[in-house]
C-alpha cells in the first residue's frame, strides 16, 4: 500500500446517543449509517471513543466504547467521520510508546513525519507468501537445540502466573535488537502497568530502545481497547516488513488477554457464549489476528506469545484454539522453575514443527531426539529413585541419569534482563556451541565433572573453567583446614 502524506478528509456525519449500558452504546443516525468499525467520538471535547460493532436497523448502529464512559449521557451528539481507528507508522515511531490509538505515552516530544494507516487490515494472501521455511535463532540453548522458531512463524510460550514469559520475552527482544537482525514490537495486552515500566526502562538501560516500538493496552482499560492492542502493533509491525523489507520481531504478552477481552465484549453485546463462557467467535477473531503474522520474499513478522494458561490446564479452549496456530509451543514448568532450573521450560512438553531433518538438519534433528530420549528416560526413572535410591539402579541407568541430569543444568541460562536479580552476567550462546556442548555431554566426556559446574554457564567451555575454579577453591580450602585443624573437644 503507498503511503499517503496525509490523512483523508471525510464529510462529517452526527447521530444521537439513545442507550448507554457500560460500554455498550446505541446511536440514532437519521441517514448515512456508520460502516461496521467505524469509529465514532462524543463527549464534551470528543474524547470519548466508540466502535462500531453491528447495525440493528437502517437508523440504529450498536458500538463498544474503546474508552472510559464516565459522563456519557442520552441525548449526546455523536460524531462520524467515516473513519476507521488509524495508528501512526513510519521511521519515527521507533524507540517509541504508544497507547492503543496510535498516542504517544512516554512524554517526549510529539511524532512527525509519519503516515497513519487503519488497523483494519488483510492478511497477506497465500501467493505472496514465502514457501522457505527457515530457523529463527534466539541465542537461548534450550529453545534453539529443541524448539526451534520459525523465522516467519509463530511460537507460543504457554505457562501459568509467575514462571517467567515475560522474561524469557524480553530477553529475546534483548538478543534479537542487540545482534542487529531486525526491529522489535512489544504488544503488552492487558498486562500490569508495572512491567510495561520496566521493560521501557531495561530496553533503555540495554541501549536497544532505538530499534524497537512498545504499545500498551493495560488491564485497568476497557475491554474495546484491549481487544484492539493487538491489530494496533500487527499494523505497525507490518508496516516494517512490506513498506521498510525488515525482519520484525513481534512479542505480544499475552494473547490469552486478547481472547479475554473479546470475551468481555462478546458477552457486553449479548452474545450466546461457549463452552467455558468464550465467545462463540473465539476461532474467528483470533484467525484474523495470527493469519496476518507471516513471512513475505522481502521481509517476514516472526511472533512470540506469551499464553496465560488458567489454573495450568492445557486443554482450556483458548490454549487449544492457540495451539492450532503455532509452528512452535514453549510450555514453562512451576516444578522447573521450583527447581531453580531457569528457564523453566518443559522440554517434554515442549515441540516444534521445526524439527524435521530437511529443516535443521540430519545432525542437529539426530542429537535434539537422543537429548529429548535421555531426559525421557530419567523422568520414568525418577520414582525408583525417589523410592529405593540412586545406587540400586543399574550401571547403564546410572550412567544415563548422571548424562540427563547434567544436560538439564547445561540447558540451563543466566539472562541479559535477569543481570541486577542474580547477579550473573547473561550469555548469548551460538547454535554451534550448545550443539557441541550437548553432543559432548550424551558422549559422557564429562562424567567426572561435578553437575553444579554446568549450571548457569553459556557455552561447555564456561563450565570447564567453572569446574577447575570450584576444584581450586576446594584444594584451597582443604589447606586451609590442615593448616588449622579444628580442635576435639
């Protein structure tokens, strides 16, 4: 589509306001109807913002309000102006906050230069799309051994309250901006206020701030607008790919919101709902958002979700209904993440559509089944263990738990974003590297290395030091006590 340098004037068109149930308002038009997603502004100085969502007859329109409707009253004249909700894009929204109508949030000063474009947009037909299917590399071992992302794809990161998605996201924002590969969007979609704060300020204190575009829809707004965040940051974004022929990261956290706000607005419009209390349109609404997710010849949108799985059950309709659109499911484990072993990804759980030979590889598809197969193995011999102890077991079983127990540690990380919590430096680890350390370790080259030098390190070689340190420390310490026997009393 060609940029225009400005926006188009349209005839103004005034309807009255005849009902007014939360946000759910019906409008009186006397002729020229509003189109469905049109949107609509009254109040005292416009500042009230309505949706169109359905046409009850040839006078009436019904529209979900995207904003407070405090004030709002019957009788009040409603202004049209044939335009649908439009966000700015262009060079100058990087390193820049938005709000869900395409408004600056982080008081610096106001955009120039920019074009804006409706939210209303189609997807990218099938004959324009790119038929090469290529890896996405994130620099995290366990993700790039075993779940690799789909450049162009989507991945979905599914996990309960408090195991660490957006973590794991923004540290891929951090190793995604910081190598240089592309641009970044972060959709936050009915999350707390406190984490959009905090990732504007460490993406500042990271230096990669210039290189993406945050937009927020937080959990105090009404339900219209969150439920339009995510079609707000996929406009932006590809406005990037088709206009710019870069490579966009898109981070949405969380597309469980998405579904929950068009669930609240379902509801708020009367409709019958679905099992568990969805909207009916679930399927519909989150096609349209993922099917505008893709990669093109010139340049591709790679998504990362963050998938909020209520009381961790996998089979709930909207984990389901997410699943169905995802080259890739990361599951984060709480038994992982009690367990220290960050990130707490279940790598069981876990699988991509990646892992086939003639994507990744004959060598890297052969190791990523024999890690998968030895982490199996040791989960069926976890209740022996609990019962009878390690030293019943037999000297092959040993073996393997000894293999899967320091491959669980190796595929352990510390994170750029994570630096001022844990105080250990992050790592960028290379494909090659976490392939080499995980071939080395199944190939039991370091049976007599102790399983705490491969936690928390990047690549093998950072847990060769790291055993030689803790071996030094120990001699030292052994000195120490000959030197100074502790008095028997």
């Amino acid at each position: 589509m060609e940029l225009n340098s400005a926006k188009k004037n349209h005839s103004l068109n005034y309807g009255k306001v005849i009902s007014v149930r939360g946000s759910v308002v019906d409008i009186w038009f006397e002729n020229n109807l509003p189109s469905i997603f049109n949107l609509l502004h009254t109040g005292k100085d416009g500042e009230i913002a309505i949706e169109v969502m359905a046409q009850i007859d040839a006078n009436r329109i019904r529209g979900i309000a995207l904003t407070a409707t405090q004030g709002l009253a019957r009788g009040m004249v409603v202004e049209s102006s044939g335009k649908q909700m439009e966000v700015p894009v262009g060079k100058n929204i990087l390193g820049r906050m938005f709000d869900v109508f395409g408004n600056t949030i982080d008081h610096k000063e106001e955009l120039k230069e920019v074009v804006w474009r409706s939210i209303h947009q189609a997807h990218i037909p099938l004959t324009s799309r790119s038929t090469k299917s290529e890896v996405f590399l994130t620099g995290i071992k366990a993700i790039d051994v075993l779940i690799p992302l789909e450049r162009g794809g989507k991945a979905g990161l599914f996990g309960g309250a408090g195991v660490g998605k957006t973590v794991l996201l923004t540290e891929m924002i951090h190793n995604m901006v910081g190598h240089g590969k592309g641009v970044s969007m972060f959709c936050g979609i009915g999350e707390r206020c406190r984490e959009g704060h905090e990732l504007y300020h460490e993406m500042k204190a990271a230096g990669v701030l210039d290189n993406m575009v945050m937009m927020f829809g937080q959990m105090n707004e009404p339900p219209g607008a969150r439920f339009r965040v995510g079609h707000a940051a996929l406009t932006m974004a590809e406005y990037f790919r088709d206009d710019e022929f870069k490579d966009v990261l898109l981070l949405i956290d969380n597309i469980f919101r998405f579904i929950q706000a068009g669930m609240e607005v379902s509801g708020l419009l009367g409709q019958m709902p679905s099992r568990l209390g969805y909207q009916p349109t679930m399927g519909t609404e989150l096609s349209k958002l993922e099917e505008r997710i893709a990669n093109t010849a010139t340049g591709a949108i790679t998504s990362i979700q963050a998938v909020y799985v209520p009381a961790d059950d996998l089979t709930d309709p909207a984990a389901v209904h997410t699943f169905a659109h995802l080259s890739a499911a990361i599951v984060l484990s709480r038994k992982k993440a009690s367990e220290g072993l960050y990130p707490a990804i279940d790598l069981l759980q876990s699988n991509s559509k990646m892992t086939t030979p003639g994507i990744v590889g004959k060598e890297h598809y052969d190791l990523s089944r024999k890690v998968k197969q030895t982490l199996a193995q040791y989960e069926d011999l976890k209740d022996i263990i609990a019962m009878l102890g390690l030293e019943q077991l037999s000297t092959q079983d040993r073996n393997l738990v000894n293999r899967a127990r320091r491959l669980e540690r190796f595929l352990t990380q510390p994170f750029f974003t994570t630096e001022q919590f844990s105080g250990i430096s992050g790592k960028y680890v290379s494909l090659e590297d976490s392939l080499s350390g995980c071939a080395r370790i199944l190939a039991d080259e370091f049976k007599e290395m102790p399983e705490s030098a491969f936690y928390m390190v990047g690549n093998i070689e950072e847990a060769l030091e790291k055993a030689k340190s803790m071996a030094n420390n120990e001699n030292l310490h052994d000195s120490k006590i000959a030197k100074n026997p502790v008095p028997v009393k």
